[in-house]
C-alpha cells in the first residue's frame, strides 16, 4: 500500500503492475526480434470486382517468433506505437516492401504495393525521407506506392499531415484512408487532405448482405468516392453473396478471404 498522491492510499494492484512488466518484456524482445530479423511481411491480393484482376497487393507484418510461431500485428502492433518502436518497424516494413515490389518488377509483374502507416509514423517528419530513400534505394517508382493511414491518425495533427501528406503525393504516391468510416473525424478532410482512394472497413462490408443499415452506409461510401473520383476498396471480403452486393453497388476494388489470405510473397503477388 502507497500514498497515491490525492491524499488517499491506493492498493498495488497485482494485475496493472504484471501489465506494465508484460508490456515492457515484449518491447525488449521486439527490439531483439527487429534485430535479429524476426519480422515478415504477408502480402494480401487486392482485385477488381469486375473479373477478378489483382491490382495490387497490401503489405500486412507478422513476426516469426521463436517459440509461439508465426504472430499477428494483434500481438505486437500497439506495443510498438506506444514505445515508439514503430519508426524502425516501419522503416523495416517500408523498406521491405519496397525491394519485394522491385523484385516483382524485374519478374514483369509490376502492382502497387500499398503499405500501412502509422499515427506516430505520420508524425515523424523523417516519414518523407524514409520513402523516398527506400524508394530511390530499390528503383521504384513512386506511382506503386500507396500509403494506407486511418482518418483518427489523420486528426491527431492535421497540420503536419497536411503538408507530409502533400510532399508524398506531389511526389506521386496515392494516398489510402484506411478503416475508413470508423474514425470520428468530419469528412471535410476529404477536402483538404490529398486522398486518393477509401478503404471501406470490414465491420460494414461483413454486414452488406444482411444488414440494410450496413448496405446503406458501403452504398453512401462508395458513391462519395465515386463522386469524388476516388477509388474505392471494400475490406474483408469473404463471401460470393458479398462480391456480388459490392459489385452492384458499384464499388471498385476488393481484398479478403473469398480471394486470398494474406501470404508470404512467391515469385507474382
Ligand atoms: P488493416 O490495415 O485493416 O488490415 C486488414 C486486416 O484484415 C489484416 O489483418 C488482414 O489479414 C485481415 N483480413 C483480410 N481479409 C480478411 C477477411 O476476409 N476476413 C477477415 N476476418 N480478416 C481479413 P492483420 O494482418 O492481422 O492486420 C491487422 C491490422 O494491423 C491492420 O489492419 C493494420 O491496421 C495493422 N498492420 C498490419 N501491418 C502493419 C504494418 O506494417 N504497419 C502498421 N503500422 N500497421 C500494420
Ligand atoms: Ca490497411
Ligand atoms: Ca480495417
């Protein structure tokens, strides 16, 4: 028992303190797995509801631990935000990216790659740098790149991902809002913010088949984006009934189960 500081006593409480102590061995064994490199990336097919053809790819992290196998950003992704670890993560998950999109280019299969970004990478203003030297690095040009970034960590500093934002799209790469329609942000940013393509969440596009709220919201989205000019991908696609909604509702693009997991990348994405 401590004096908690308001004038009250606080009871050590077992749990938050085990908490704490976890969190900490897990961000020494992620700068160890970093280190030794512990850390994959899977890549997931993004195809056009029209017949099918894969476009693209998205870059999703997993980390190959040494005793629990194979494990999900789930597992580690937040610990990594919180510690500020995720600068050289995502370095890492840049880079790699990157030099697997040159090696698909030199095969002849040429796709976008689309990789995910965080609310503390945006923030970084060596974010800019990072690309373009891994861009510049592995021959790649900018117009494959596709930055994903949720519309929450669009919100947390709006000015500098104002301007990060612009440099990284006058340099020509498309800009993804991720998760889209989740977040509490207004949809003006979709005025100011150079936004190329929304990803419509899972938790609507699970629910478009037999939810007509469900339906009503992916419909609302995928006509902004088609009045906007945006290109629009709906996530997490896992039935035939799903396609064929998404497909007359007009969107574009999808990525899920029904046409592929995510997976370690072969010889074409
Ligand atoms: P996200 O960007 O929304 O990625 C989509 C997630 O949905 C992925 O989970 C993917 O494996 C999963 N998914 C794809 N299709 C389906 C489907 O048909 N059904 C279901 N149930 N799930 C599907 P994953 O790989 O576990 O990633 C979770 C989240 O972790 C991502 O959500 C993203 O926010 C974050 N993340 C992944 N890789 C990175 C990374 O390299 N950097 C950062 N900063 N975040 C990452
Ligand atoms: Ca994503
Ligand atoms: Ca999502």
């Amino acid at each position: 028992v401590k004096d908690s500081g308001r004038g009250g006593l606080a009871v050590h409480d077992p749990h938050a303190a085990d908490g704490a102590a976890d969190r900490l061995r897990l961000l020494q064994e992620l700068r160890t797995a970093l280190a030794q490199g512990e850390f994959r990336l899977h890549y997931q097919p993004r195809v056009r509801l029209a017949g099918g053809a894969t476009t693209g790819v998205e870059a999703l992290v997993r980390w190959q631990h040494p005793e629990r196998g194979l494990l999900g950003p789930g597992e580690f992704i937040e610990v990594a935000e919180a510690s500020g670890l995720i600068r050289e993560l995502g370095a890492w998950v840049l880079d790699s990216a990157v030099a697997q999109t040159a090696a698909w280019n030199a095969a002849g299969v040429g796709v976008q790659v689309s990789v995910n970004i965080s609310t503390r990478q945006l923030a970084d203003p060596d974010l800019v740098l990072l690309v373009t030297s891994a861009l510049a690095r592995h021959g790649v040009p900018a117009s494959q790149v596709v930055l994903e970034i949720t519309e929450t960590a669009l919100m947390v500093d709006p000015e500098t991902a104002l301007s990060t934002l612009q440099v990284l799209a006058g340099l020509g790469m498309q800009i993804a809002v991720d998760d889209f329609g989740t977040g509490y942000a207004s949809l003006t940013y979709l005025q100011r913010f150079p936004v190329h393509e929304l990803k419509i969440d899972r938790s609507f596009v699970s629910g478009v088949v037999d939810s007509a709220p469900d339906r009503a919201i992916v419909g609302a989205c995928v006509h902004l984006a088609r009045s906007m000019g945006l290109v629009c991908v709906a996530e997490g696609v896992e039935t035939d009934e799903q396609r064929d909604v998404l497909l007359s509702l007009g969107c574009d693009l999808a990525q899920g189960y029904l046409f592929s997991r995510p997976r370690p990348a072969g010889s074409r994405p």
